[in-house]
C-alpha cells in the first residue's frame, strides 16, 4: 500500500513540475495504483473487521443455551427459528452499539443488521442515534439565534433577550425486508440462521437507509443531510487554484473546509465524498505540491482529508457539472431515531415452494437540528 502511494506521488509530483495534465499512459498507471491502494485498504479494514466479527461469534458459540424447545427459546438463533417455523408469531431485537472483539457479549440477531448499517450507510456510525422501544414523535430542539450579552457599568439596567429555539421532529419510517428461506434450510441448526437472516436483510435494508440520510426528502423518510443543506449551506467550486482542474480543485475544497463553524470542526468531523470524486481527490495538492490527502497506512487507521477522515457515499452524485459529489459533515449533529428490529414469518406465502418469508422491519428516521454542521460543494461547470 505505502508503494503503491509513493509510486503515485511521484507521477502526480513529475505532471505538476511540467504543469500539464497526465498522458493517456499516466492516466492508466494512476488508475490502476489508485484501484490497487482501494483494494488493499479494503482488504486491510475487512481482515480487522472479520477478527472482531470471529471473536463474536466465538463468544456466542461459548455461551449458547441448550433449549428444550422451539417454543423456550434462549437465544436469537432459536426465536429465529421458533417465529420461522410459526412456533412464535413475531419477534423483535434490540438495536445496540457493537461490542469490541474482547467483549464476552454475544453477538445478536441485530448486530448483523447493525454490522450492515455501518457499512452501507456512511453517516450511520457517526451519527448520534436515538434508540426507543416505541414509535411516537420524537421533539428535538434547535437554537436557531443566540441571545446577546454586553459588558454595563455599574448601577445600568441589564437588557434582556431571548433566545429563538426552533425543533425538528422525528418519526418511525418503516422499512421493510422480505427473506425466502427454505423450511429445510430452517430446521437445519448447523445453519447460523442469526447472520443469514441478519445479514441479507441488514445489506437490503442499510442501502435503502443510507441513500434516505443522504438524499432522503424528509416525507415519510429520513431527511437527507444533502437535501437538509438547502441553498444556505452550499459552497460553489471556482476552481481558482488551477486552469486544469475540472469541477473543483484543492483550493475549493480547503474553502469548503474551513467555511464549516469552528465549533464543528474537530476530530467526529468528516468528509462524505461520491466514488466519482474519491480518485479525483487523492490527485488534488496545495499550493506547496503536497497532497491534501492522506492514506490510512495501518490497519484501523482511516484516510484523511485535511486532517478529517473520508468517508466514500456511494449514494453521492457522480462528480460532474454543478453536481453535489463532496460534503463535510459533523457527525454526531446528525440524528438518527431508530426502533428495534421486529422480525415475522409466513408459511402460506411461498407454500408451494416449501418456502417460509421471514420478514425484517426497521423502523428509522433521520434529520440535522443545526444545518450550520455541515457544507456541501457544488462542483463548477466543466
């Protein structure tokens, strides 16, 4: 990985020294290292990931409870199985933050799901979410002005002055999954039908999620921080640092940086960036030649943009005219309401397939109190 970064630093470096853009053949070459650096930084964050994921899953074969039925069910694999079969009507687990690979808690139907979340929904991990075991409305205050303060001299009236205080409200939006499971496939225990249901439903259901909190409209589903940006949040790329740079340049995005409120810039603050524009900006440098991106070189460690980590959005815009393909966001001022996931069965749906349909509900909404925690870029006309 580290070569492969170096090789492509020095082909940036010898393009800049020249002031022109790459050749045909260049071009090839810094596609192919920046695939492989992908694919290696992918490698390396999965082999961590699957440690922690094995050590789950070794905690949870240790501490797994014989039943002596399907009904007395002790753990998610056996009410799984017992809502499955029909034994037990529905079901519902409890979404919680994931454990660290020392944790001797085992690993729950949900923590699939929540495994799914966090990779297919980029602002999930960070966000700061808000777990409740029923549906109703949700009131989350914003200030929207400050009140004043002044320096008196003694004996003079203090003036007050209020606040304004606005809210945001957030809702249960339903989404739904449906598994096919074969009644074999169902009876067999050898199965780890906990992560087969949790994983394909959780990969369906985080995909739908993610492109909500991202572009999401706010009716009947979460409110998009993208859409949450409006016109007043925007910053629109003008590609002053350089006359070969196509949409946006280095320049644009240290101004997107630094436009976000100080108070938001620290180490919860990251970058949202489309595919599209992941390659453009490792080409990107300052003013010195230095590129402003910075690979994670160990494992667990992430790449960073500026100092922020980044955070590839597949559901971004391609980077393209007046597109909106790179974002800085404070995490945690995003909100996430979630409730816990409730899993149903059918037997007559697919019965003539000997086919049980398990059915996954997750139940979330989304929305930013403070807009001022986040910039979206607007890319320049070509």
């Amino acid at each position: 990985y580290r070569n492969d970064w170096e090789e492509a630093k020095a082909l940036l470096a010898k393009a800049t020294d020249e002031k022109r853009e790459f050749t045909p053949e260049e071009e090839e070459r810094w596609a192919k290292l920046n695939d492989a650096m992908s694919d290696k930084k992918s490698k390396m964050d999965s082999v961590e990931q699957n440690e922690e994921r094995a050590a789950k899953i070794d905690a949870l074969a240790e501490r797994a409870l014989k039943v002596e039925n399907a009904v007395k069910a002790d753990n998610d694999a056996d009410v799984l199985r017992a809502v499955a079969l029909g034994e037990k009507r529905s079901a519902k687990f409890d979404i919680r933050a994931l454990s660290s690979s020392s944790s001797t808690v085992p690993v729950s139907f949900a923590d699939f799901v929540v495994v799914a979340l966090t990779a297919g929904n980029s602002v999930y991990e960070g966000a700061t979410k808000l777990r409740t075991a029923t549906g109703e409305q949700i009131t989350v205050p914003r200030l929207t002005a400050n009140q004043s303060a002044s320096f008196i001299a003694e004996g003079n009236q203090i003036t007050p002055t209020d606040p304004t205080i606005s809210s945001i409200t957030l809702y249960a939006n339903k989404i739904a999954a449906l598994t096919l499971l074969s009644n074999e496939l169902i009876r067999d225990n050898a199965v780890n039908i906990t992560q087969l249901v949790g994983e394909s439903a959780g990969n369906q259901i985080a995909f739908l999620a993610g492109s909500a909190c991202t572009l999401g409209t706010g009716t009947t589903q979460p409110l998009g921080f993208v859409t949450a940006a409006g016109n007043a949040q925007l910053s629109t790329a003008t590609k002053s640092g350089t006359v070969t740079s196509t949409f946006f340049d280095s320049l644009d995005v240290i101004t997107l940086a630094y436009s976000l409120q100080p108070m938001y810039r620290n180490a919860n603050t990251e970058w949202q960036v489309a595919s599209t524009a992941m390659s453009k900006i490792r080409k990107l440098q300052d003013t010195t030649g230095q590129p402003i991106w910075t690979p994670g070189l160990v494992v667990g460690q992430p790449d960073t943009l500026l100092g922020f980590r980044v955070k590839e959005n597949v559901h971004m815009a391609a980077v393209a005219s007046a597109s909106k393909s790179v974002a800085i966001l404070h995490a945690p001022s995003y909100y996430i309401r979630e409730l816990p996931i409730e899993v149903a069965s059918s037997t007559e749906f697919r019965f003539d397939y000997a086919q049980t349909a398990v059915r996954t509900l997750y139940a979330v909404d989304g929305n930013i109190p403070d807009v001022t925690a986040l910039r979206v870029l607007v890319s320049a006309n070509a």
